[in-house]
C-alpha cells in the first residue's frame, strides 16, 4: 500500500516536524480575528483588514527572500523561519499577560508571520524534491496533506475547548512552541547539506524568473490563475463568518472551531483518495474533476442560520470543499514540482506564494468593505457565486512532465 511506503528515516524528521506545526497552527485555527474580535472588540471591516494587511504586508517582504534561498541551503533557512515564528507569536501571550496587547502589535506579527510562512514554505518544496524522487512525490505530499487534514480534525476543538479554560491567546502560546519543536525536527534530519551550486544563468533573475517560468507553462498558468483565485476566494468569507458567527448568530468559540473543524474527516478521505484516483484515471483527469468540485459548496455558506441548522449546513459546505480540495491538492503540488526544474523550485514557489497571498489580502479587505456597505451574507453569497466561475481558468488539456535531465540540479543533490 502507498500509505505504507517507507520514504526513509530523513523525510521522517520532516513529516514530523511539518505534523508538530501542523498541530500548531490547527490548534490556534482562527486565533487572530478570535482575538481582535473578543479582546480588541474590532468590527468586520477592522478583521478583515487585519487579515488582509498582515498578508499584503508579509508578501511584499518575501519578494526579495526568494532569490536568496535560491542558491542557499534550504534545512538552516527552514530553520531560521521557525525560530522567526516562534518569536512574533511568543510575543502576543507576553503582551497580553502585561495588558499591553494591541491591534497593531497584532498586525506586526501577521506580517512577520506571514513572510516566514512563504519563505519557509518555498524552501521546503525545494527540500523536498532533493529529498525524495519523482515517483514518491505524490506519496510524500499525501502523507502532508493527511497530517494536516488530521491536525484540523484535532485542533480546532481542543484550541476552541482552550480558550474557554484559559482564554483567548493559550493556542497563540502552544502554536508558538509548535514551530520551536519543529525547528528541532528539522535539525534532527541530520547529514550536510551541500549548498546549491549556481549554473550559466540559472542565478540571473529575481523572482520575476519564477512568474516567468509559470506563465510559460501551458498547464502551471491556467493552474496558477486558477488556485490563486479560488484559494482567495475561498478565505475571503472566513473573517465575515467570525463576525457572523460570532456575533448576531450567538455560536461560542467552540461551535465555530467545530463547526470547521469536523468537516475535516473529509480531508483524510480526499488525501488518501487521490493516489489510487490518480492511477485509475489519470493526472489530468483527477486534477481538472477535483479542482471543478472545490467550486462548487462555497456558495451555501451565505445561508447559514442560528443553532444547530446553521452548525449543521457550515460543517456540510465545509465538508464538500475539503474533500474537494484534500484530492486536489496532493496532485497540484506534485505536478507543480515536476514541472519546476530544481534550479527554480524556490523562486517558482515564492513566486506562486507571493501572488497568492497579495490576491488574497486584496480580496479580502475588498470584502471586508463590501460586507459594511452591502451586509455580510451578501459579501458572502458573491464570493460564492464568483467561485462557481472559476472551473474556467483550469488547464484545458494534459502537458507531458519533462524529463529530470532538464533539470540543472539532480533532483537528488548530494545528501541533504
């Protein structure tokens, strides 16, 4: 069986160090506009820019990081932004406990986390295609998708359980351990790792070089428009449902983080379905009925009611698109980093990254705006009926994968 497959002990450092933060961040699901909401009593339009700006802000920094990890070994810099993460967040429980908290503190440390979160994401994409070959690809990034399927299935519940015992910044504390302890998992992977060696024109360029590569590839630009959009768009209700449900429908911290949190059982299904779906039907064909399905549920979220109806139709929609996307997903990674050469991976990534979270800062302080003139179930609805669009950016027929020998770096280099 593929869950079984041994990928070997050094990708075991890393899937556990990726399940710890997991957790981590699982467990503090939402903390942020949780905070600014019951502490700082901040409205939707404040929560939504919240989200926004620290996103905006956060990608902006990461432009200039892509280039330099390019060519820069990848575990120290995974490291560092770890160790980056578990600081900023360490500070908000610190503030709050001297009665100093505040929204822009709050705000700095979105923007700081949000950076850390391209930078170290770009870099372990990197890693990982050095650590593993092409045939385990798909393996390696079910197994992450599993475990982070499986962190929300757990962490919502306890994080919403924690903050009703010990109040509203206990996960931001727990989350900031998280990537402390995934820090040592990543160092405890062990063996040099030989640093990239620049080839005739591969270290030219800035991060413009990894737009560039994915605007030329005939399945990654229509994939790239396509999960940036719906990636977006699919965030943008989440800080207008914190204020929904919240506030005027009356659910308690721990209804909503269940309300998300159950649902993700769907996640373990769509992530251990997506291998076999694969080899029965294809690449292409898993990827383009998956990505179609992902569109299709957000749109009833604009529906829900108080009580248990409206917990009932939140966990449904949420299920539908998890499964969805926990399909989905695996199989866009893994075709994305074969379609990269390694030489590109990062800034290809960061790239993706970068356009991704400015996309969605964008929309979602546009939202936040549209929610205060028009209602919040209107912005809602229009965010779902949006997504319904999006199919029509998918790719529209099959590309062959290139040969590793495009490759300017073995996708194997030395022994990382």
């Amino acid at each position: 069986m593929g869950a079984r497959r041994s990928l070997g002990r050094r990708f075991g450092w890393l899937w556990a160090a990726y399940a710890v933060s997991a957790f981590g961040t699982s467990l503090s699901f939402g903390a942020f506009p949780l905070i600014a909401v019951l502490v700082l009593h901040a409205g939707p339009a404040a929560v939504s820019a919240l989200a926004a700006a620290g996103l905006a802000v956060g990608a902006a920094v990461a432009v200039p990081l892509g280039p330099w990890v390019e060519f820069r070994r990848k575990r120290p810099v995974m490291v560092a932004m770890d160790l980056v993460r578990f600081a900023a967040l360490l500070s908000v429980p610190a503030a709050y406990a001297l009665g100093a908290l505040g929204y822009v503190q709050l705000l700095a440390v979105s923007v700081v986390v949000a950076a850390a979160d391209i930078t170290f994401t770009a870099a372990s994409g990197a890693f990982l295609k050095s650590l593993v070959g092409p045939d385990d690809l798909l393996v390696a990034n079910g197994r992450f998708e599993a475990t982070n399927w499986t962190s929300i299935v757990i962490g919502p519940p306890l994080g919403g359980a924690a903050i009703g015992l010990f109040g509203p910044v206990t996960t931001l504390l727990a989350d900031a351990v998280s990537y402390l302890l995934s820090a040592l998992g990543i160092r405890a992977i062990g063996a040099g790792e030989p640093r990239p060696v620049p080839t005739a024109g591969a270290a030219k360029g800035s991060l413009l070089e990894g737009w560039r590569h994915i605007l030329a590839g005939p399945t990654l630009r229509p994939l790239f428009f396509n999960t940036v959009l719906v990636n977006a768009l699919i965030m943008v209700p989440v800080p207008l449902l914190t204020v929904l449900m919240l506030g005027p429908l009356g659910f308690a911290p721990w209804q909503y983080a269940l309300a998300f949190s159950v649902p993700c059982l769907g996640g373990l299904l769509g992530s251990r379905m997506a291998r076999p779906l694969v080899t029965r039907f294809g690449e292409y064909r898993v990827l383009i009925t998956s990505g179609i399905l992902r569109a299709c549920w957000p749109l009833g979220l604009a529906f829900i009611g108080p009580g248990t109806a409206g917990l009932l139709l939140v966990m449904a929609v949420e299920l539908g698109v998890i499964t969805s996307c926990a399909v989905f997903n695996p199989v866009f990674s893994t075709h994305r980093l074969r379609m990269t050469p390694t030489n590109r991976v990062v800034r290809t990534l960061s790239a993706w990254s970068v356009t991704g979270k400015l996309t969605t800062a964008a929309l979602t302080a546009l939202w936040g705006l549209l929610a205060t003139l028009t209602g919040t179930r209107e912005a809602i609805a229009l965010a779902g009926l949006l997504l319904l669009a999006t199919p029509l950016l998918l790719p529209r027929r099959p590309t062959a994968v290139p040969d590793a020998s495009q490759d300017a770096l073995p996708s194997r280099a030395g022994s990382p």
